[in-house]
C-alpha cells in the first residue's frame, strides 16, 4: 500500500491490495451496488408484479385448463404437485430478468463510469443478482400466497420456507448464466430472445408441470436431472412433507455448478475493454 | 511509505489507437503538470473522446504509453481510477437515481468515509446549484442539468487528475461560464485537468497549454497565445463570378497552403496576417489579373479557418478530386 502526497490532498492509493483487502472491497462495492438497485427495483414494480403475474397465469392455466388431463387417472390433487413447478419457473424467470436488466445496464451511460472507477467491477454483477434474487423472494412468497388462496396447503412452514430458499437458490445460479448471456451480448432484446432458448424447453420437458412417468422413454433421462426438474422435485418434496431421496443434493450441485462456471466467467467478459 | 506525486500528473507518449480500420488516434503526446489546464481542441472524430478513454482506463491502448500520478494506466489501472475523475462525452449517470443518490453511489464505489461523504455531497450540491433537482430522477432532468451532474460527479472524490470530455456541450451560457469558474478553482487546488473542447474561445479561456488534434494526430500544440499567434489573422473572403475566375485567382494567388478554396461556393478564403491594405493590393491584383469579384469580405477568423488553416492541404486536395 502506497500513500501518495497530490496536489489536493494527501490520499491513499492501495496498489497492491492483498486477498483479504480484495474480498472486503468487492463486497463493500457489492453491497453500494445493490443499494443501488434496490432503489432501482422500487421505483420499476412493474418487474416484480411481471414475475408474479406470469407464476399466478402458469398456476391458473395448468391447474384450470390442462390440470384434469395431466392428473386423469394419477389420483392425487393436482394443485400440491403444481404450486412447486411454478415457484422454480417464476425465479428462473426472475433469472431471466437479470440478464434482460444487465444487459440494458451495460447499454447505460453509467456503467462507462463504473468502468473508472476504483471499484471492484465484479460488484456490477454481484450486487444486481442479489437485488434480483430478493425480487424474486417477494414474487415467490406472493405466488405461494395465490397458491394458499387456491386451496394449495403447506405441510408445514419450515419446509415452506427451506423450499422457497431452494427456488431462490436455483434462480440466483441461473440469473449468473444470464449475466454471462448479457456481458456477452449487451442488447437487451436479443438477450431476452436469447434467453428463451434455454428457458422454455427447459422448463417444459421438466417435472415442473407434469411427472416424469408421462413423457416418452428417451426423453425421461434428461427430464429426471436437469436443473428446473431436480428443483421442483426437491420443493414439492419440501412443501407436501415428503421424502427428496437425492433431489436437494442435486438441486444444490447444480446451483454450485451454475455459480462455479458462469460467474467467472461473466465477470471476464463484462470487464473486456475496447 | 509517502512518496510525492511525480511531476506531471498526466504523461502521455505516442498514444494509437485503431478500430479495425479507423486510425482513430495515431500519435497523441502531451504531459499535464498539477494546476495546468491542457486543452483537446479538435473537429468531430479527431479522436478527442478516444484519447481521454484510453488515459481513464476505458479502453485498451493500443500503442503507446500513459501515465496517472506516475501509475501505468496499462499494468496498474486499478491504481490510476483511485486518481482520476471523468466526466465523459455522454452522461455517465443512473437515470433513476437523484442526484444525490448519485453523488451517494460514486462517493461509496470511492470509499470515502459516510461523514466526509455526506458533507461534501452537500457542498457540491450547494456549490453546483443542483438544489433544486437534487431530489428528482435523472430521467426528468434537462440535458444541461445532466452534463452538470455528470461534471460534478467526477469531483465527487476530489481527485487529482481530471477528464472533462466536451463538458459544456448543452449547456447555457450562465452554466457555461459556471462551469469555467469551476475549472480554474479545480486548477488554482493544483488539480490536472485535460479538457476537449469543439470551442476554440474555451480552449482559449481555460486551457494552459492547447492540442490541436484532427484525424487523430496532433496538428499544432502550445500555448493559447502562440497558438493564436500565428492563427490569430484576418480572413480576407473573396466571392467569384465563376469556376474560371477561381482559376485564375489561384494562379494569380500562387500555391499557398493557407489559402482555402471552396469550389462548390466558388470562394477563396486567404489569411491575411497585416490589416486591410494588404487587402486592397491583393483585391486590385485579382482585378487587373481579370478575376470577377461578385463580394468579398474582410473578417475574424472562426474555428474552422483555424481547423481548415491546420489541416487545410487535405481538405483542398479532396475537394479538387471530388469535382
Ligand atoms: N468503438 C468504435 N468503433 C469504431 N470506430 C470508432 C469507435 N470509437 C470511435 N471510433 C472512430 O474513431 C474516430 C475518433 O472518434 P472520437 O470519438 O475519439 O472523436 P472525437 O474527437 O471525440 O469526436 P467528437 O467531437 O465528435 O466527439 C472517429 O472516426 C470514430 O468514428
Ligand atoms: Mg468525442
């Protein structure tokens, strides 16, 4: 660490911060990033009541329209196996936001500031997937309360709320998959057309809305491990107070892979310069 | 360990810069002392706004060196933003934010401790006169009320070198000359400031020492007074009937350089460095030579004599071919 003599004053300049300094820096910028985009969230609900709209017109249609076929003969209460699949659909919705987000932030003027100044630039991305992984709580939280006046009852409130965690969870290592779509190709339309692509047949050939067993054999592989299904397995798991076998486990590997991979990843690509 | 800043605060040496095939900066050196003001004058795509990107950081030099404060902008740009303040050409704020919230987010992103934050947010909001938008979004502000946001945000963290990109582009001439008081304070507190102006009258007003830079490449450089020196003359304006009097007017004149001809306008601008009765004598030497003098006109060079009299051969030169 320097102390530099300017004209102005005497001021600090830390040219070679050590690990510990780094950390505490990049969450402190985290932490003035998210303030920010908390205020930002505030002042557009329109994102929040987006998410919950689109999780409440999933519970009405599949519950409503397609619910009778897809429990036909199962006999069980459609309802307790739906509301799961729809709260890991509305935060990977919420993920998609992010991108969508970021990628109109990267085309503001006030990222070009960011890029001057002595902040961590890691915090861009950090503190904007935070901010959105507390929206998405807000929607999840506000969907299950639909769900409750739907006739949706849960076994019991830890587990409601280990399995609204674990949305949120798979949401936030998603909505890093998103911040690498968006540092990559800063347009947020073709972000957001972008990020269909992973998102719908994701969550269609998943157990989201419908079990495993009903979908063709070649298929049921992919179905059984991929991320939304092992994400709504586990919560349904959660919130009727039945056993998950290997359904968290998963859940949180792949929440730790998503992180592992996307993050560093995003962040190199958001600080490429010109 | 306490070092003194080094002497200048801002190098620059050989600077280049392409875009694929655009050589937006070619060879731009300068240094700024602290307290000196160093003026960027250019025409549009000079290479100004590219020049001061690459110096703070935003973009990759290419070629060439820079310097904040005696840190390598290229191995230790994390050491060189902790020096410098930019205001660049396009507002650089959170549009849904407040002004305060703003200055509240740079403060912090710079770490300066809550309590010095808040007063000096509140002294620059007095300072400034952003009180009475200080608490609206920056969506809902005009575009001079941005840009002076925008200015004002770099000084959050009074830092030693400062960037203003065209910073009075927009605004009006109280917030102009507001905005040049600031300049000279920043400077009289021994901060270096580099400046780019379209304005000559700006650079002229602010600047210690003027670049003149055009197709990124440095076309004169020196003080304003020398500068105006040899830019500082008249322009005697001379309008002809026809393409064949241009002719004959240019053989008449001889090859000078300095001397623009606008074909499409069919008009000679020539510099005329002794006052009025050189005027007269070339005016009579076009006449008997057989020109046709539909006007002509004696006046105070403008920016662009003094961009076209730098530049002047290529400009020339293309026009002829292009027609
Ligand atoms: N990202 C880019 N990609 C391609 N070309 C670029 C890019 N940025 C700048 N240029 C080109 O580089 C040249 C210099 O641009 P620059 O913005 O530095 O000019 P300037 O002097 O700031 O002009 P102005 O007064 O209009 O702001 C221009 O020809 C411009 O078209
Ligand atoms: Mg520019």
């Amino acid at each position: 660490m320097t102390t530099k003599d300017t004209p102005t004053n005497t001021r600090t300049v830390v040219t070679d911060p050590n690990v510990a300094l780094r950390i505490r820096r990049a969450s402190q910028d985290t932490g003035t990033v998210l303030w920010r985009d908390m205020i930002r969230t505030a002042r557009q609900p329109e994102m929040l009541v987006f998410a919950v709209v689109m999780g409440v017109f999933f519970l009405l249609l599949f519950n409503y329209v397609f619910g009778g076929a897809i429990a036909a003969g199962a006999g069980f209460d459609y309802l307790q196996y739906l509301l799961p699949g729809v709260l890991v659909i509305t935060a990977l919705q919420g993920a998609q936001q992010t991108s969508m987000g970021l990628a109109a932030d990267f085309t503001e003027g006030v990222n070009d500031r960011f890029r001057s100044l002595p902040m961590s630039q890691s915090a861009v991305i950090a503190g904007r997937t935070i901010a959105d992984a507390l929206r998405n709580i807000a929607g999840l939280v506000l969907v299950a309360l639909v769900g409750i006046l739907m006739g949706f009852r849960f076994a019991s409130f830890g587990g409601a709320v280990v399995a609204i965690a674990l949305a949120t969870g798979i949401g936030y290592g998603f909505s890093w998959l998103g911040a690498v779509i968006a540092a990559k190709v800063r347009q947020p339309d073709m972000v957001g057309m972008l990020s269909m692509f992973w998102l719908f047949p994701l969550m269609l050939a998943s157990t989201a809305f419908a079990p495993v067993e009903t979908m063709p054999g070649w298929l049921q592989p992919f179905v059984t491990y991929q991320p939304i299904s092992v994400a709504s397995d586990a919560v349904r798991g959660l919130v009727n107070g039945v056993p998950v076998g290997d359904r968290i486990t998963w859940t949180l590997a792949w929440i730790v892979g998503l992180l592992v991979v996307s993050a560093p990843m995003s962040v190199r690509l958001y600080r490429k310069v010109g | 360990m306490t070092t003194r800043v080094s002497n200048p605060v801002i190098t620059v040496q050989n600077l280049r810069k392409t875009f694929g095939s655009v050589e937006a900066v070619k060879d731009v050196s300068f240094n700024v002392e602290p307290g000196q003001v160093l003026g960027l004058l250019g025409p549009n795509g000079a290479g100004k706004t590219t020049t001061i990107n690459m110096i703070s950081t935003l973009l990759h030099i290419d070629a060439g060196e820079a310097s904040v404060g005696g840190f390598d902008v290229r191995t230790q740009p994390e050491a060189v933003r902790q020096l410098i303040g930019l205001a660049g050409q396009s507002a650089a704020v959170d549009e849904k934010l407040t002004a305060r919230e703003n200055l509240e987010l740079f403060g912090r992103l710079y770490k300066i401790p809550r309590v010095e934050r808040r007063r000096r947010i509140d002294e620059l909001i007095e300072q400034f006169d952003l009180g009475e938008f200080a608490e609206r979004p920056a969506s809902t502000y005009s575009g001079g009320e941005r840009r002076r946001l925008d200015v004002v945000a770099a000084l959050v963290a009074e830092p030693p070198a400062v960037f203003l990109d065209e910073p009075t582009t927009g605004l009006d001439p109280r917030s102009r000359s507001e905005l040049w008081n600031t300049v000279r304070s920043l400077a009289a507190n021994g901060v270096a400031i580099v400046l780019s102006t379209q304005y000559l009258e700006e650079a002229d007003r602010l600047a210690d020492e003027i670049l003149v830079i055009d197709q990124g490449s440095v076309v004169a450089q020196g003080t304003p007074d020398a500068l105006k020196r040899d830019l500082e003359r008249d322009v005697l304006e001379v309008h002809v009937t026809s393409r064949a009097d241009l002719d004959v007017a240019r053989e008449l004149l001889g090859f000078d350089e300095s001397i623009i001809t606008d074909i499409e306008a069919r008009r000679i601008d020539i510099p005329i460095p002794d006052g009025a009765d050189r005027s007269l004598d070339l005016l009579r030497q076009l006449q008997e030579g057989g020109v046709s003098i539909s006007n002509f006109q004696l006046r105070q060079p403008t920016l662009d004599d003094v961009f076209l009299a730098l530049t002047g051969a290529t400009v020339t030169e293309s026009e002829e071919l292009t027609t």
